[in-house]
C-alpha cells in the first residue's frame, strides 16, 4: 500500500470546508481503473475540488496486504481525496476506512453501481433498497474513525418511486452522513436523461449537501444542473475522462493538459494500457479520425511517447 504520509507544509481544503465556502464544488467520481493517482493529479491542476478513487472492494481490501498494494496509492499532495468502498456490511466498510483514515478525507459507500456482478456480491445499487443496512453501515463507520474532519457519504442511484429514495436519503441524514452524491437515473436506466427534478426533490429534502452526478460533460453542464436543482456540487466521469480540463472551462482537452498527463504519469507511475486509454479520451476531439486511428493502435509507452512528440512537440520531461 504505497503511501507517502510524510509531514509537510501542503495545506488543503477540507471536503465539508469546500462545501460551505463554494457556490459550487467540482468531483471527480469515482472509474473503475481511470481515476488513479496520476490522472487524480490532473484534474486537480484544472479547478477540480475534490478527486475519489476507483471503487474498491472493502473485504478484500481488509483481508489482504496484496489488495492494498494494488488497489490503493496515493501521496502528500492528492487531497482532498476520498476512498470508494463497495462493502455490504458495516464491519467491513468501518475496517476499511479506518485503514485509510490516515492518508484520506473520508470514505464513500457506493450504492450505485449497476453491474451484474455487484449485484449478486450484494455491492452497488441494491443497497438503496436496503435502508436499514445502509444506516447502520453509515453510523457505526462514523463512530468507529476517530476524526470529525473524516467524512462518510454515499453515492446512490435512484428508485422508479422517488419517495423511496427521499426516505433513503432522509434515513442516511439520520444516521450521520457527510453529503449524499445523486446518480439521476435507477439501476436499469443507462442512456435515459438524468432525472434532474429528482435530485433537486432530493436537494430540497436533506439538509446535508446533495451532489449531482450524470451527463455532466462542460462547466456549462455543472452551471445548468446547479441552476435546475439547486445542488452543492457536481460530480463528472465520462466527461473528465473526455477532457480533463473541463472544470476548467475548456471545452476541449488543451495541449498542455495532455503534456500535464505524460508527465504526471512517468513521475507517479502507470501501467501502458490505462496510459493509452486515457490518452485515446483526451485526444478523441484533438486529433483527426485518421489520427486516432493510427494512435489507437500503438503498441507501447514508448511508441505514445514518439508520437506525441512527432506530432504535437509534446516531450515527457520525465525522461
């Protein structure tokens, strides 16, 4: 478990801080794969707030040194930060966060993911029809990590009856939750429009931040969304993979956002494959389609690299 808790003199905002001194606090959510470290680094460069984690597996992540190498690196500077669990019982997600208390701003219970496969494992979006559970998950968690600036929230999905979610919510409020991160779409839903009137019902029924998440692809997008539901914040995926600095206020992925990443990625470390993929995001509005296609298919770090400099005069300076 690579983290590098040495005391220095960097200075960040806590995520509670964030959210009663901002109009509007800007997340990168949580990708299975793509928001590690060095793309975390990134996006913190273009105004974003607050940067989670792939989800891990809490049990696993307990169980196991080797799960905690893989799964979690972080350094001095990657704040504020918050670890993404996927857990089903409260002795697991409280275990998990009080490892990581030390080198994060808190925990997050994912109560929205809608793979098959976390949802037979009992993770994901079937937990916001397990209110109780959810509750004592929550509360005990709370308990358990001796810091009030350690925050405990969960990001969920919404049901097909609304008042379930908002009684879902409203349980979470009663049990301690930091702030609640609102999918606008339930577990079935994939490329419907995000159902903004129930995040701002939500909005309008806990007294904890509420943040919305879903299609929110530009500044103007989060704008929007605030604009119509009256969140605390936003938080992006496949919008910040697309364009990094969005946040921003680009509409497209800059130059020097992509020289940002290589050089990020040699410094912290990044296997060639997600180095590739990030950069096949970021450039799929910056290169023509027969560029794309000849970038798509390079076989090796080096090779990126190459090109990059041939064509866009873009040098790692790592190495």
């Amino acid at each position: 478990m690579d983290m590098n808790h040495e005391e220095s003199s960097f200075q960040w905002k806590k995520p509670l801080e964030l959210f009663k001194e901002k109009d509007l606090v800007k997340i990168c959510a949580p990708m299975v794969r793509y928001s590690k470290l060095p793309f975390r680094m990134l996006v913190r460069k273009y105004d974003c707030d607050i940067a989670y984690t792939p989800m891990i597996i809490a049990d696993s992540f307990v169980q196991s040194l080797k799960a905690r190498d893989n799964e979690f690196t972080t350094c001095k500077e990657d704040r504020p930060l918050i670890v993404q669990f996927a857990a089903h019982n409260a002795i697991d997600f409280g275990d998990a966060a009080c490892i990581v208390s030390p080198f994060a701003d808190g925990v997050d219970l994912n109560c929205g993911c809608p793979q098959r496969w976390a949802l037979q494992e009992g993770y994901g979006a079937c937990l916001i029809n397990k209110t109780q559970l959810v509750h004592d998950m929550v509360r005990q968690t709370r308990n358990r990590v001796n810091d009030p600036n350690f925050t405990v929230s969960v990001k969920i999905r919404i049901h097909d009856d609304i008042r379930r979610t908002v009684n879902f919510c409203q349980s979470m409020e009663s049990a301690g939750v930091s702030w609640i991160s609102v999918h606008g779409r339930t577990k079935e839903q994939r490329n419907h429009p995000v159902n903004h009137e129930a995040i701002k019902l939500i909005r309008q029924s806990v007294s904890v931040p509420v943040v919305a998440n879903g299609d929110i692809k530009s500044i103007d997008d989060a704008n929007n969304v605030q604009s119509i539901t009256g969140v605390h914040g936003v938080m992006s995926a496949r919008g910040m993979l697309e364009n990094p600095a969005m946040f921003a206020g680009y509409n497209h992925t800059p130059i020097h956002c992509i020289k940002d990443w290589v050089d990020l990625s040699t410094k912290y470390g990044n296997a060639h494959t997600i180095f590739h993929h990030h950069l096949m995001y970021m450039c799929e509005n910056v290169m023509s389609r027969s560029e794309r296609r000849l970038f798509n298919t390079l076989p090796s770090t080096v090779a990126v690299l190459d090109y990059l400099q041939q064509s866009y005069d873009i040098k790692c300076e790592n190495g």
